[in-house]
C-alpha cells in the first residue's frame, strides 16, 4: 500500500518532464534496497543474533523517518505549469 503512495508523492513534486528518471531513481534505489536487505541482514544475524538485526532495523527507520521529517514537503506544488504538463489532467473528461 505504500508504494503507489509514494509514486503519486513523486509523481507530483517532480518537475515536469523529468518524472521518468525520477521514478527510475526510485525504482533503483527499492530494487537495491530488496536485493541488499537479506545479505545484509544475514550478515547482522551471523554477527549479533536475531535480536541485533531488529535493532539494526528499528535504527535504520528511525534515521529515514527524520529524514523525511526534515527534507519531505509538507504539501505539493500549486504552480499551474506542473498540472498544465501532467498527461491525466490533460485527457480528463472531469474539466468538460
């Protein structure tokens, strides 16, 4: 569920016509993220124990939830050029 979430999020604060390296970005940043998790987190386990992974990963969130605490926009763009550009507004048959 958070996924399209988050592709909506960056959908919206991209600028126009840059929203497909900025998904790319994304998409990599998530693949790299599964891929490294579990060697990772094996690795942890091997060292720790179970309970230092969970400690490992308890760390980690709450690193990035002050990240997007901090960095994250409250709100997104209002410029009438960004929903100008955007290809859904354009083929809507709500503005009709």
């Amino acid at each position: 569920m958070i996924v399209p979430i988050i592709m909506a999020y960056i959908g919206d604060l991209t600028p126009p016509g840059q929203e497909g390296s900025y998904m790319g970005l994304y998409n990599m940043a998530m693949f790299l993220g599964i891929a490294a998790g579990p060697i990772l987190g094996g690795v942890i386990v091997d060292h720790g124990g179970t309970r230092s992974a969970f400690i490992t990963l308890a760390g980690l969130m709450g690193i990035a939830f002050f990240i997007i605490l901090l960095f994250l926009p409250a709100h997104r763009p209002t410029s009438k050029t960004h929903i100008a550009h955007s290809p859904l507004k354009k083929s809507s048959r709500l503005d009709h």
